[in-house]
C-alpha cells in the first residue's frame, strides 16, 4: 500500500510537554529514588545511554509497583491549551503523532478521550506479568530507547513540525522543518537551528496560524 502524505504533520513530546512537568522522571524518582540517583547521574556523565539507563531503572521495579506507577500520573497537570490545540490542528487537517521516551501506559491514561485526536502514539511499552517489569520498544536505536527521527520517517509530509522541551526531543528537532523548543531544547539545539520559543499550547497555535496562513 503506497505511504500516505501530508501536507502538514506534528510530531509533539509529551512529558514536560503535554504534561506540565516531567512525570517520568517525577515517577522513577518516587518509586526508585536510589537508583534513579545513581543511573540518573550516570546518564548525565554519558557512562550509560538513555536506553540503558531507563531499562536499567524500571527493570529494577517489581511488578506489583505498576498499578501505583499509573495513577502517579493522575496528578499531573497537563501543559494549558492542549485540548484546544488538537482541536485546531485537526480543523487544519495537521495529524499529531505522540512520541514520548516514557511509558506508553501513561500517555493513554493521561490523554483519556483526547486520545481520538490523535494520528498515533509512540512510547516503550512495559510487561508486567512477572515478578519484575520488562520494558520494551519497537524503535530502539543506538542510544535511544525510542527514536523520535526513525518514528518521523514513517509519515511522509512536506513539512514537519516538533514540539518539545528536553534534551530526548534533539533528534526530533533536527528532522523537523518547523520547531517549537522550550526549557533545556533550546539549550541542546545545533547552533544556526530556528525555532519558535512556546510555554503552553495556545502559543503554539497562535504561531501555527501566522505561518499557514502565510503559505
């Protein structure tokens, strides 16, 4: 079947992005805060990758642990302006596709019924029928548990939009044609990078309008 393509397509981040706050580093620092230190500080140093530093830490949790692991997120804030920001971009016939280096689990219990206004969603996947999680991805790549660039060549567009915040969206930035970047993204971006400075959704969508509306 040939690949669709799209005008317009937005790959979007969702802890410290949707969410108002990191929540996966929030939960592994609640529900394993020794070795979330030690491997947190590791990956900081570059001795372990991303990949096998967030393996490492929810690998370590019992099973039994994964139930209190999703409610954790019930809590959380979503960033303002989201649900609104979906609605324009399906008005706009813009696809938003979900990728997060978090818990797939967590992303679906979050969005609940905005879940229906969303292309796909991207994240690792986690086992929980033995005594111990097991985490898993279909897009492993080198360092990244989940890799934003290799997910975007899936989807065919003439322009690519991202939105992110964090040092895990780097990939995902560099591939898209437009860029929203905030916190520690606009730190990380390649020198010479353009992007559009966001704090919630509705800037997003104010931004969104001046540039379609130009082309």
């Amino acid at each position: 079947m040939e690949q669709k393509y799209y005008q317009y397509i937005l790959f979007c981040d969702f802890d410290g992005t949707i969410t108002a706050e990191e929540t996966f580093v929030g939960m592994c620092q609640k529900f394993a805060p020794d070795i979330f230190h030690e491997i947190g500080k590791k990956m900081w140093e570059r001795q372990l990758t991303i990949r096998e530093g967030v393996r490492t830490v929810i690998e370590s949790l019992p099973s039994s642990l994964y139930p209190d692991m999703l409610a954790y997120i019930d809590d959380i804030e979503m960033r303002p302006g989201f649900p609104e920001f979906l609605c324009y971009c399906n008005n706009h016939s813009i696809p938003v596709v979900i990728i997060s280096g978090g818990l797939y689990d967590c992303v679906v219990r979050k969005l609940g019924d905005l879940i229906n206004n969303v292309e796909a969603i991207y994240a690792a996947r986690v086992d929980a029928s033995g005594d111990y999680l097991k985490l898993y991805s279909d897009y492993e790549y080198e360092g990244e548990l989940v890799a934003k660039a290799v997910i975007m060549d899936n989807y065919r567009a003439q322009c690519r939009i991202a939105v992110g915040d964090g040092p895990t969206d780097i990939e995902m930035a560099k591939h898209a044609d437009i860029v929203f970047a905030r916190s520690m993204l606009k730190q990380f971006l390649p020198e010479g990078k353009k992007y559009y400075e966001w704090d919630n959704f509705f800037d997003v969508i104010e931004t969104l309008s001046v540039i379609i509306d130009k082309k």
